[in-house]
C-alpha cells in the first residue's frame, strides 16, 4: 500500500485565508439536510439511465491509519494556532483533535452510490476538467453530465465539509473508461486556515491526502486504495471521517436522514429512480409512504399525488416540457396550498410558491384546498432556467441567480409563463363552479396545453388536448351589432359589464361615462342596445399536431349577430395580431377581416364552435376575445 500523507500548497505571499470558506458557509445551516440534499442529486446527475440509482448510507469506524490521522493531526494543531483563525475556529480544531485522540477508530459517515457512472477521471476533449477533477480539486465550477443537471453553482461538494469538526473528506470512484476497463481513483481534502507548518513554511488551507508529493495526483491503483475507500462496481463514495450523530442514537439519526431525503426526493423514489439504504434500511417505490414518518401531513400528500399521473402537460419556451399534477382536497373546509417544483431528476426545489418566483398571484379563499406538484423535465437542446435560476442550496428560484445579464428578462419570462399556466389549470381544478355573473367576463390565460397522447378524439371528432383552455372575454354594456347601433368595446367609453368575479383588467380596460380608457377604441353613442352575451369560451387545438389552427368554443344563449376579435397577448400586456387566414362554424367559412369575425347565427342552440386557421402558430400564445 502506498505511504499516504497530507500536503499543502506552499503559501509565499501569506495569503489569509480563514475558517469561514465561502463554500462551507453555504451549507452551515441545516449541514445533514443539506448533505443529503447534494450528495443524492450528485449521484442522480450520474445515474446510467437503465436501473435506479443506490445510495447506501451507514455510520463505520475507520482506523485512523487509512487517511493518516497523525499526520492530520500535525496539520489541525498548526490550523487552530495560525494567526488567520478565529476563536470560533479555534474551539472547532481543538474538538476534531479531541476526536482523533480519543481512540484509534474514528466515526465515519460513508456514503456509497451504485449504478451510476463513476465520477470519470478522463475527458474527450482536451482543457476539460474531469467530473473527478470538479470533484475534488475545483471551486465554483461545476462539471454536470447534462446541460440541466442541478449543480449550476459547484458548491454543492462543499456541504460534506459542514458536517464535521475535521473539515475534512475523502473521496473515491470506480468508472469504466473508453475501452471499457474498471478505473479507480482516491483521495482525501481537507480544508483548513492558512497556516505555518513545523518547518516554520506558510502553508495554504487546503491539504490533499496523496502519495504524490509534486502534483497531489489521486491515488490510482487498487492495491494502494484502503480496502474500506474501495468500490469494485462504477460508483462513487464519499466519507466524512469524525462525523457525530450526538446524543440523539442511531436510531433517532437514521429516521432523520430518511425523512429529510424522502421530504426531498420522494419523487424520484416514487418514479423508481431512486433506491436509498440508510443504516441497512430500505427505502423504494413500494415502501416510500409507510417509511415516511415526518411531522405534518404535506409531504404525505405529495407522496399520494406524485404516483398518479398528470393532469395536464405542456411546453414552456425556457423552461421545456413540464407536467402538472393536481388533486383537490375532499374536505370543503381545507384550505391547504401545498404545490411542489419538481427537477426531472426528482429533487423538490421548493414547497413555497413566494421561493419559486412564479407568482401564482392571490388564490381565492373560495378554491377548495389543493395540493399540485409542478415536474419541469430538462430539455436535451438547451439549458432549462429552472436550473440557472437556482439558489446554490437549490431551495429557491430567483432570476438574480441567472449568470449571464442579457439572459435575466428571457428567465423571467419564462418563469412567469410557467406561473400563468400552473395557475390557470390549478384554478381548472380547484375553483368553484361559476355563476352566471361570473361567466360573462372570463380571466385572461395562457394558451400553453399540447396534446395528451392518452386522450381519444372526443365525440364531435376534434382532438381534445385535456380540459379546454379559456381565453379572455372582454365587452361593454352595449354592443356593436349588424342591427344595432354603435356601443364602446374595452377601452372606449361607455360602461364595462361588472362581474361578482375578480378579474385581470384586461389592457385598456372600460372606464365609467365621461371618462376614457386606455385602449384604442372609438367613443360609443351610448345608446341602450341590447347587450351580446358570451358565455364560458374555451380554446383547444383543432388536431393533435395543429400548431396554426384552433378551435374556439362559446355559448351565446340570446343566439345574438355580431362581430367577434381574436387578438393575441404579448408579454407587455399590448395586443396584437393572429392573423386569421379562414375561419369556419359547422364547417360554413364566415367572413374573417383583420381578425374579426362577423358570426351570425343559423342553427338552433346556443353552443358554437369555431374553427379557425392562423398565419402565426398558436403554441404559447395568449388571447383575448373581444366583442366589437
């Protein structure tokens, strides 16, 4: 076995370098829950894609031999004397060599994950840092195996420092190279103060456990690998020598870790992505909820939801594809908002709609209580904002965390399309029926739906892409009519039609008489025609791949003539065209002129859909249907 010893980079310049690393500092509040936050995410990012990934969590002694404690010793006492340390920092060494002095062993959390790739030591292309190399020598530069696997940061190896009083980890991998032989690499970091050591040399704070006294190169062979750091299968373990469970026993600890991991994970546990072994006690799919024992009933409720399917699907520009799943809760007096974000790979960024920056915008008291869970799958073509707009500890979503400057607006665009959407179906589910009051003014909503594979042609032969989407509905007391005389549309004077419901002010909303709004219409006569009435209009593609043409469904009980405009939506609230090529009711074409609809009732009934055909595609779009 090769003489294994701990070497610090020569530090002429006495630069101070302190016990408060910026990396460490990140993890420091709540250290376990963020350890096992990062170190399962890790093992996902390098899951193979064929079985779930296994993750062994277990509590060992380990002879202080193996990493030289000794030697570490030497380099703790000089730490905790250095003149760049705090008193804080101070009373931290002295406990870890209290630790190490008390007993030839020394408690260690090891952390062992199987079908996973290994963190590769080799690159295809040349000036690329390994996923080895990120692991355990780089700072701040993450090295991930897809473009939306979560560390955007590189802090998250940081988070097995903060878990122990010796600041110190040691590290080891199997992988298979490119012509499929088993490679094995180990070594150990500790990250101390910039100290002198006791040849009177400055040294830095950071100290590798190598045999390689030039380069501080990983340890290679597997006869010079302690048997206990080595993995004869792909992988990669992580052990935090001198880690203390305190007074709360091992059992108390190993709850702790499967409640804070399920809390967490539970949906890559449930998608069967994720097996976790904590203390030889299994956690999957089939026994997720009964492991589960946590305080409160949220989480419960998440686990319940995130093994049915989802609601309803779509695709966000910016973000990718993202599913929603939703259930309303049975007991009327519920008012629960429990809504979760998903990454594909499974880790809940967050439970708090104010952390996801989304801005779902005041739920009523009157929706009955739900809960929902938000999955945003990663897009192979590009990098997901979800990603980008993650906190270091991946707890929050803000667009400040976007690196690049001219990316921010794009984030938050996409982030609030994501909110508009999630909310508008989470409404679909959870509101109340309307009243007829209500339907005459409908909330303006995205149009972001995309075709459930799983959903037949329904009975009048159109493709129905789940519930139909609502689009906005705006008018004025009085009506512009082919028999009537001339009313305001939003925006003009006249009055506007109020509802009991609460809506979005659509742009340029009506104003009282004598007074103008701020849209673009015309002054109404204000003569007292009677008032078209539009009821519960829904939009839904005309086809599963229809991506410019769609069809608008409405109800018009007083079977009224009138002029009908379809206008799109933009992110500035200002309106714009669709531009209709061809529109058609019960397959008659109507006349369509710069994008009104001159529809006039010939059939009995007061239910009408009409199909329509565009020069810009309808995907991601918003409308608003006016009366004119």
């Amino acid at each position: 076995m090769a003489d294994l010893t701990w070497q610090f980079t020569e530090n002429p310049a006495d630069e101070e370098e302190g016990p408060n690393d910026a990396g460490i500092m990140t993890f420091t509040k709540n250290p376990l829950s963020n350890l096992i936050r990062e170190t399962i995410q890790n093992s996902l990012d390098a899951g193979t894609n064929f079985d779930p990934v296994k993750i062994d969590y277990q509590i060992e002694s380990v002879p202080g031999n193996l990493f030289n404690a000794e030697h570490l010793k030497k380099a703790l006492r000089n730490a905790a004397n250095s003149a760049h340390n705090t008193d804080d920092g101070r009373q931290k060494f002295n406990r870890a060599l209290r630790i190490l002095e008390s007993t030839s062993t020394v408690p260690t959390l090891c952390i062992r994950d199987s079908n996973t790739t290994g963190a590769k030591d080799q690159s295809q292309y040349r000036n690329v840092t390994t996923p080895w190399h990120s692991l355990t020598k780089s700072s701040g530069t993450p090295n991930k195996p897809t473009k939306d696997a979560a560390g955007s940061f590189g802090l998250g190896k940081h988070a097995a420092f903060a878990v122990t009083d010796l600041r110190t980890v040691l590290y080891s991998t199997s992988y298979r190279d490119q012509e499929d032989r088993l490679q094995m690499r180990f070594i150990g970091k500790t990250i101390l103060v910039s100290h002198v050591d006791d040849e009177r040399t400055q040294r830095h704070s950071k100290g590798y456990l190598t045999s390689d006294p030039v380069k501080y190169e990983s340890t290679r062979s597997e006869h010079d690998i302690p048997r206990v750091f080595t993995l004869t299968q792909p992988g990669t373990g992580v052990f935090i020598p001198g880690y203390q469970i305190g007074n709360q026993g091992m059992a108390t600890w190993r709850q702790s870790v499967i409640d804070t991991a399920i809390e967490s994970y539970f949906h890559s546990i449930i998608q069967n992505k994720l097996v976790l072994s904590v203390d030889s006690h299994e956690i999957n799919a089939e026994n997720v909820a009964g492991r589960y024992q946590g305080k409160g009933q949220r989480t419960r409720n998440f686990i319940a939801l995130s093994q049915s399917r989802p609601n309803h699907r779509t695709h966000i520009p910016g973000i990718g594809n993202v599913n929603l799943r939703v259930n309303t809760h049975e007991d009327p007096t519920s008012k629960a908002r429990e809504i979760a974000l998903v990454r594909d790979a499974g880790m809940m960024i967050t439970d708090k709609p104010t952390n996801m920056r989304i801005n779902l915008g005041r739920i009523p008291q009157q929706w009955r209580g739900f809960t929902a869970i938000i999955e945003c799958l990663s897009d192979e073509n590009q990098s997901s904002f979800i990603r980008q707009s993650e906190s270091p500890r991946h707890d929050e979503l803000s667009i400040d965390y976007v690196a690049a400057d001219d990316q921010k607006q794009a984030a938050a665009t996409a982030l609030r399309n994501l909110g508009s959407w999630v909310r508008q179906h989470i409404e679909f589910e959870a509101a109340p029926p309307q009243t007829k009051a209500d339907d005459e003014i409908t909330e303006l909503v995205p149009y972001l739906s995309i075709p459930d594979e799983d959903n037949d042609a329904n009975k009048s032969g159109h493709y129905n892409a789940g519930p139909p989407q609502r689009v906005d509905i705006t008018h004025p007391i009085q009506s512009k009519s082919p028999s009537g005389g001339a009313g305001a549309a939003p925006g003009e004077h006249g009055r506007r039609r109020r509802s009991r419901k609460r809506t979005n002010k659509p742009n340029g909303g009506g104003s009282e008489p004598g007074r103008r709004g701020g849209g673009q219409g015309t002054t109404g006569t204000g003569n007292r025609a009677r008032p078209v009435v539009i009821r519960n209009a829904r939009v839904r593609p005309s086809s599963p791949d229809a991506t410019h043409s769609m069809l608008i469904s409405f109800d018009n009980p007083n079977r009224d003539a009138h002029n009908i405009q379809l206008k799109t939506v933009g992110e500035d609230g200002a309106e714009y065209p669709i531009g209709i090529r061809e529109a058609k009711v019960d397959g008659e074409p109507i006349t369509a002129v710069n994008d009104t609809l001159a529809f006039l009732p010939k059939r009995e009934g007061n239910r009408y859909t009409v199909e329509i055909s565009t020069r810009e595609p309808i995907i991601g779009k918003t409308f608003r249907l006016a009366q004119r």
